[in-house]
C-alpha cells in the first residue's frame, strides 16, 4: 500500500511538473479586427500567457495571395509561443474586405505590390499603441520581400530586427518567369496597362487577363503595372543592401520557389551585413519538422540582439 501511495505522489509530482512546463508558455490565440482606409483588416494574435505587448513581439506577413491562418503561418505563430515569443499575423487586405483564406482569383484585382507597405506599418503602429516598443518584423516569400522593403524605406527605433523567410528575388514577376508561366509575351500587357496609367485611366479593368497565379483574371491597369514593372525593390538581396538592422533570412535546400536566393544572397553574407540559415530538405512552405527548426532559429536570433 505504500508502495503505490509512493507512485501516486510521484505521478502527481511528475503532472505537475508536467503542467507547470505547460503553463509557463500557454498561449491565447484571438482575432484582431480593426478599420484600414474604409475596410475591415484582421490579424491573428497569439500572446503568450504572463508576457505582454511590451515583451518580445512578431509582426509577420505572409506571401502571395494568401492568408495568415496558412499552416505555415499558423504553425509558426504556435511553435514560436511555445518558446515564449508573442507574434501579429496579419492579413493583407488586397483590397477586399475582412479578407480569409486564399484570395478568390474570380474576385477583380485592385491591390497593389506595394500596398503592403503601407499595411505593415498600420499594423506596426497598432501594436505600438498597445504598448510594443519594438518588434521583430518577419515576411515569407512575397511578404518577406515587402517587410525588408519596408524596414528599409520606414526603418525607426520601432524595428529591432528583421527575419526574411525565402524572400522574393523578383525574378517572380519578370518577364521571362511570366512568359514561361504563360507561354505569352509580358510586354504587351505591361505597356498597354502604362499607356493607360500614363493617360490617368489606372482603373480600367484589364479583362481576361493573367496575373500572378490567377489566369484569365480581372486586374486594374494600376495594379498590373505596379506588379510587373520591374523595380530594383522587387529583389530582397537589392534591398538589403540598405537594411539597417539585424537581419537574418531564412532559406529551403528544396526550395524551387527562389532557387536563386542563395547565390543572391551570399555576397550580402559574405560582407557581414546578414546572417542566413538553410534547413535542409526545407521545401518553400516550411511545414513540420523545419518549421520548428525555424522557429527555434529565430527565437536564438532575436534573444541575440
């Protein structure tokens, strides 16, 4: 009988144990919800439990045409609580309102590359009126492109660092990738769409129209010109030039997404003014076991700092 009163206590012991390990990186997972130029935009915020706005946040943007409840997103989110980093998952609008899941290729394009960065500071100034002092910014794939772009041209104290996750080269939307995705020509879309810009119609619906991963899509002149004209800020290597802040990015062995990121980025490694890190076997979505390896990466690099 004392025998087992002895393993009762010591399996209470071991659950408590258990539990108070748990409890020391509980997380709350709730929507945001809030008004952006007419529109309702929303976030997932995962705070971790007896950590507040003014500890260690995220802001993270998630690549094209998708969404923050993607797994790789909300994987993220939880393996980063679950070693006691709080993070902001944000949904870009792409002009739609309360925007979930993918984006509806049936639904016109009036969004622009570069609304992002006007989204990602709304967001950064609203954790900031919750009492965030400063952040570390993170973008995946096409949103890794604009949050470097964005931490460069709005860089301020509120920036303490930035993690690129495959980040976008540009050569996603140049002409040779939109011919080879197409099998058509860019440029006489792309000048068309000028010439219509230029004479002040940039809302004109551009019909039967293929656009990023949507074919035969409904886009604005505007917004095909602000995707496909090509610009120096489309390559994250470019733009990290510039960077003023720690920065890691973050790359797959078995990415076919950006296969060009590595020996784009190498020369910024070489000079001291990044740090990376490949997860091998690591495909473009970062799923399972690489997503916590990341994870556990990022957390290293923002206690560094």
């Amino acid at each position: 009988m004392k025998k087992t009163s002895t393993s009762f206590l010591s399996f209470l012991l071991g659950m408590q144990l258990l539990l108070s390990a748990f409890s020391a990186h509980a997380t709350e997972m709730k929507e945001i919800k809030q008004t952006y130029n007419g529109l309702t935009v929303n976030a997932n915020l995962m705070m971790v439990d007896g950590k507040g706005y003014g500890d260690e946040m995220v802001l993270l943007t998630h690549g094209t045409l998708t969404h923050k409840d993607r797994s790789t997103y909300a994987q993220l989110q939880k393996n980063l609580a679950s070693q006691g980093v709080s993070s902001l998952a944000i949904n870009l609008s792409l002009g739609v309102n309360d925007r979930h899941g993918e984006y509806d290729c049936a639904v016109p394009h009036t969004h622009k590359h570069t609304d992002a960065l006007q989204e990602i500071g709304f967001w950064l100034n609203w954790l900031k009126k919750q009492g965030t002092k400063q952040v570390t910014l993170m973008g995946h794939s096409r949103g890794g492109n604009q949050t470097a772009w964005y931490a460069v041209a709005h860089d301020s104290d509120a920036i303490k660092d930035v993690v690129l996750i495959a980040p976008a080269t540009g050569e996603q939307q140049s002409a040779d990738e939109y011919e080879h995705k197409y099998g058509k020509p860019l440029e006489p879309i792309l000048e068309k769409a000028k010439a219509l810009v230029a004479e002040g119609k940039g809302d004109t619906m551009l019909k039967d129209t293929d656009f990023i991963y949507c074919k035969k899509a409904q886009v604005t002149a505007a917004s095909f010109v602000d995707y496909y004209d090509p610009k120096p800020q489309f390559d994250t290597p470019t733009v990290l030039q510039n960077v003023k802040k720690p920065t890691l990015v973050i790359m797959g062995s078995a990415d076919t997404v950006v296969p060009d990121l590595p020996e784009k980025i190498k020369p910024l490694v070489d000079s001291g003014k990044v740090k990376t890190l490949m997860l091998e076997d690591a495909d473009h979505l970062f799923l399972d076991f690489a997503n916590e390896d990341m994870a556990t990466a990022v957390v290293e690099f923002i206690q560094a700092n």
